[in-house]
C-alpha cells in the first residue's frame, strides 16, 4: 500500500462569545457640592478578550437615578471617562446611582455592565435665613418684662456644623431672645418701656451659622410703643407772679399760663380750670370772695383774663390755685399758685381828718373839733392853693383858737413831708443805684417783677430798690400802715399813702 502524509492547517475564527468585562463592579465617588463642571469624575475600563471588532468596546451611561440628573454627567464612549457637565447642589440631590454599559463591536454585539454610586459631599455655601412668624405691636409702653413681641423661625439648609444657627438681638436692650424649640425663638421685652424717651425701636435680629468660615443673616423688626397716660401734667414754676394795675379794662388778659404733659394725643391734652383760692373773710372786715369773682381762667389754653377792673384799695394782693388735667383714663394733674399783685395808680386825692378831740388842756373838754384838708393836685407847695381848709369850732372862742393853730401845725407838717417826698422822688430818678428812703418807724420791702419773685424783709428803714439796666414798670414798694412816733404833728396826720415808683 502506498501512503502519503499532509499537513492540514486550521484556523479558528473567532466568535463574539466573551463581553466586555470591568474591573469592578462598583465603583464609589465621593464630591463636595462646589465641584467645577467638566471635571473628572470616574475612569472606567472593560476588557473583552475577543479578537478584532468583537474586542472593540463603547461605553454609555446606561441609566441614572434620579433621572432628573441626565445631563448633570456624561461619559466619553472611546476612554470610558465620566465628567461633570452640570452643577452638583447637595441641597437638592445629595446622592446618584449611574449605570454604565460597555458594549463590543461583535455580531451580535454584548455587553458589560457597572454600578457608580456618586453620594454629595456638603459645603457651606448657604446664609441663615430668619423669618417673623409673628408680630404683636404696637407694645405698650407699660407692658410687663417678658411680654412677648414677635416670634422668628430661622434655618439653614447645610447640614451638620454648617447648618447649626446661632441667634442675637441687636441692640441688647431692651429687647431679648428665648429658643422655644429647635428653629424657633421668642422675641421678649427684657427692660421697662418709656415711650417719652423712645418711642419706636428698630430690632435686628442676626444669625450666624457653624460652617468655616461662618455665613450670617439678619432681619429687622420695627416695634413701636403705644402711650400710656403715666405723665402728670407740670407747670413750669410752682408760684406765678402777676402784675395787674388797678382800674384795668374788663376782660384785659393777665397771663398765660402753661402745664407740659408728654403723653400722646388725649392723654397729653390739658385743661386748666381754677382750683381754690380768694379774698376776705373774718379777719379783713368783708366777706369771702372767690377768685373766680375777680379772673377767669380759658380751658385749653391757659389764659388768664380780668372779669372786673382791679382797684388797689379794695384788693392788694390774690392768691388761688390753677389746676392742669389732661384727658387721659384715668386722668391726671398738676397744681400752680397764682399770685397776682395790683399796681397802684396814682388815682385817689390826699385827705386829711382832724382828730375828734380839741386841743389840749382842760378847756378842749367841753367840746370837740374836725375839720378836713383836700388837696387838688400832687404837684403844689407846702402852701399850694389847692388847699382849702375847714374848720369848725364848737364852745368859747379859746376853744376855736387852740383849734386854728393845731391846724396850721398840721399843714406845715404834711407839707413838709410832701416835700421831701418830691425832692427824693426826683434824685432816686436820676441816681445810677438804689435810693434810700428814711421814714419814721419799721417799713415793709416788698419788690415784684415780672420775671422775678416777691420778696419781703423787715428792716428799720424803707428801702426802695431800682434795678441797673433798662427801667421798666415792674417795682412797687409798699409801705404799711404803721402808728406814727408821739407828737403833735403826727396825732393830727395820717399815715403816708403807699408809695410806686416805676424804673
């Protein structure tokens, strides 16, 4: 038998029977929320062990959860690298779960697969917010410490150290701030109110959270404060000096008077009104007349009118009590003391009476004389003929005698002061300081102005006080009634009228 022998050469071809195969199947990532786009995030890689075009692999990113973040990531299909193509907000997803396929080229083609779990990491990229839930105002300004005025809820959407708030009020007082539960605070009256000092505060309330550095927020609250009727009404001065001159027109104003009262609206509006106050009574010879027979106080406005022309002679001096309420619930008042002075006018003629008796010696007893001097002017001689005297005599002719020369006495006498009087008058005018008057007995200083106080001394003689500067009607001084010193003179005189001198 013949044999032969023969090299028989044969080929596998390949089959696309292997898939691509990654090295893991699970992959983990971890980015903090400010990532920049197009960065990095993965590099995949899977390997088939096919020949040619069965070994040639794509990659895709199969599916993604949520599916809302489609285009937040993208893959390249030659280099299986994953990027960032969109903007990471820990606040919105904090995680992604990204399937992604490799598939060869093979006929049919197959597939590998591979999980990417991508978890956020958070950054502190967002401020405190602070909102007013709440708001009870106006406060009123009597309101008790802890009075709550307002309630806040504040957050932060970082978590953990970032998204720990811290609270405070600015300003300090009087204003504070209680946490009533976790995101919630009180904002609380620490201090009494006083609407008259402040009356609306501006309170910011700032919060500050954990994160490094650390982001702040703020949020103001505007609180007024509601009056309260807590102010008495108050006159400026305790006592007001008046100064009226006798002989007045009726309904002439006095003064004005006003009282301060803070308060707001009703509670600060004030009326006057007179309270007590008069003239008279056992000790002066007449009756008690209130001071509303003499003056009328306005109600809103405080002035103070004449009712009747003053007469000096009748009435020196009127004191009453001015009362200021205002309207508040309950209502409230101050007390004033009113003392008005009349001025004298030079609006009565000098009279003199003789005594009742006659002149001494036992012969005056068996009848008495009188008789009157009145003088026309206050401007004549010590032997002015203005004068015109009158005598009556009753009894024997020596009894008509000793009264004709009392009364000469008497005339020489009170000229003589009336005299004197002019001739000081004149040179206290145009001396530059105080004058000084030399009377018989103890005198009365009582000096007035309108912008001053009344004062009073006792001193041996009577002063009469000009003051520097620009004279004004503003003096007065007054002098009493006092006995005069024994003579014979003075049994026949009255005392001196009461003297006003204007500087």
């Amino acid at each position: 038998s013949v044999k032969g022998t023969m090299d028989l050469v044969i080929s596998v071809l390949d089959a696309n029977d292997n898939a691509p195969q990654f090295n893991q199947s699970l992959f983990n990532v971890f980015l903090p929320e400010d990532t920049c786009v197009e960065t990095v995030v993965a590099w995949l890689n899977a390997t088939d062990p096919d020949e040619g075009s069965n070994r040639e692999v794509t990659y895709e990113i199969d599916t993604v959860v949520p599916p809302s973040a489609s285009d937040v990531f993208s893959i390249d299909a030659k280099k299986g690298e994953i990027r960032l193509t969109g903007a990471l907000d820990f606040e919105t997803v904090t995680f992604y779960d990204l399937h992604v396929k490799a598939t060869d080229k093979g006929t049919p083609p197959l597939s590998g697969h591979c999980k990417v779990e991508l978890e956020v990491l958070d950054v502190n990229d967002n401020a405190p917010e602070v909102w007013v839930t709440s708001l009870s105002v106006p406060v009123p300004e009597d309101a008790a410490v802890g009075t709550v005025v307002a309630l806040l809820s504040v957050s932060d959407r970082d978590s953990g150290a970032n998204g720990r708030v811290r609270c405070a009020v600015w300003p300090a007082a009087p204003f504070g701030l209680v946490a009533t539960f976790a995101g919630s605070y009180s904002l609380v009256l620490r201090e009494a109110l006083d609407r008259e000092r402040v009356s609306e505060y501006e309170v910011e309330v700032r919060a500050e959270d954990g994160g490094a550095p650390p982001l702040r927020a703020s949020r103001g609250v505007r609180v007024p404060v509601s009056d309260v009727n807590d102010n008495a009404p108050a006159f400026a001065q305790a006592v007001y000096t008046v100064l009226a001159r006798e002989n007045n027109a009726a309904g002439a104003e006095l003064a004005r008077l006003w009282a301060r009262d803070p308060d707001e609206a009703g509670n600060g509006r004030v009326s006057y009104s007179l309270a007590e106050g008069g003239v008279g009574g056992a000790g002066s010879g007449g009756g008690w007349r209130p001071a509303s027979s003499y003056v009328s106080l306005e109600a809103e406005r405080g002035r103070l009118w004449a009712l009747q022309p003053l007469d000096y002679e009748e009435l020196q001096v009127l004191q009453f009590e001015v009362r200021a309420v205002d309207a508040g619930e309950p209502p409230l008042c101050g007390n004033a003391t009113v003392q008005l002075f009349v001025v004298d006018e030079n609006d009565n003629a000098p009279a003199l009476l003789l005594p009742a008796g006659g002149g001494p010696g036992p012969g005056a007893a068996g009848g008495g004389a009188e008789a009157a001097l009145a003088a026309a002017g206050s401007s004549s001689s010590s032997s002015g003929p203005g004068l015109r005297p009158a005598a009556g005599a009753e009894g024997g002719a020596a009894a008509a005698a000793a009264t004709n020369v009392w009364l000469v006495v008497a005339i020489c006498a009170v000229s003589s002061l009336f005299v004197l009087a002019v001739v000081l008058y004149v040179a206290s005018r145009w001396a530059p300081r105080a004058a000084v008057l030399s009377g018989p007995g103890p005198a009365t200083l009582v000096c007035a102005s309108e912008v001053g106080s009344w004062s009073y001394s006792q001193r041996q003689s009577r002063s009469l006080c000009v003051a520097d500067g620009a004279g004004k009607s503003d003096l007065m001084v007054f002098s009493p009634n006092v006995p005069p010193p024994p003579g014979p003179a003075a049994k026949e005189t009255q005392p001196e009228p009461p003297a006003l001198l204007d500087t």
